[in-house]
C-alpha cells in the first residue's frame, strides 16, 4: 500500500495563543485540583470523626504556611472553576460566540475569581 503524504490536523503551527486555550486548559486543571481538594476536605472530616489528636494533627497542618496557601489557591480555583462554569452555561444557551465577547468574558471570569477570591479571604480573616 502506498504511503500517503498529509498535513497532521491540527498543527501545532496553525494555530496562535488566545486567552480563551489558556482558560480551557486552567478550567480542566482547576477541576483536577478542587477533586485533590476534596480529598483534604474528606481527610479533614475523617479526622475530625476520629478524634481530638487526629483533628489537631490535619487542622495544625492546614492553618500552617503551607496549608493557608493550599486553601488559598483551592478558593482561588473555585470561584475560577465557578465563574467559568457559568461561563460555559451561558454558551451553551447559545450567547456569547463573538469572538471579542468570548475574549472579554474570559478576561472577566479571570479577574473575577481574583476579586471574589481576595473578598473570600478578607472575610475570612476578618
């Protein structure tokens, strides 16, 4: 049989950087990392069940260093993961397909999970 020449479909080449490639991948690593984050919190409840020197064990490790910043990015990947979700229902109603609106919007889901993240935090810490 005949090998037959072809471009590869699709081509890394064909295609330029957009904003919205870089939100598609973030949703998908954004959704891996709240499942990761749902197993803490599932440590955290098992913990708290089985008893005082478990829980004081995974709650000293989560209000370290490490574990604020670990809450901190999974609230940061929540309201991302939230915002771009709603994103998605409203282009699945059929709006929002303009190419400059969809770089605008995904702009603004960006922006806003940072600001409703910043807000979380105030909140919290207040």
């Amino acid at each position: 049989m005949a090998e037959i020449k072809r471009p590869l479909s699709p081509h890394a080449g064909i295609y330029k950087w957009e904003v919205s490639n870089t939100l598609s991948i973030l949703h998908r690593a954004t959704g891996v990392f709240l499942f990761a984050g749902a197993m803490v919190l599932a440590a955290w409840i098992t913990a708290a069940a089985a008893g005082k020197s478990a829980y004081d064990s995974v709650q000293g490790l989560l209000s370290g260093p490490l574990g604020v910043l670990l809450l901190l990015g999974l609230s940061g990947a929540f309201f991302y993961h939230l915002g771009n979700g709603i994103r998605h229902l409203v282009w699945d109603a059929g709006y929002g397909f303009d190419k400059r609106v969809a770089r605008m919007s995904g702009w603004f889901t960006f922006l806003a999970a940072i600001a409703f993240t910043a807000v979380f935090w105030l909140v919290v810490a207040s």
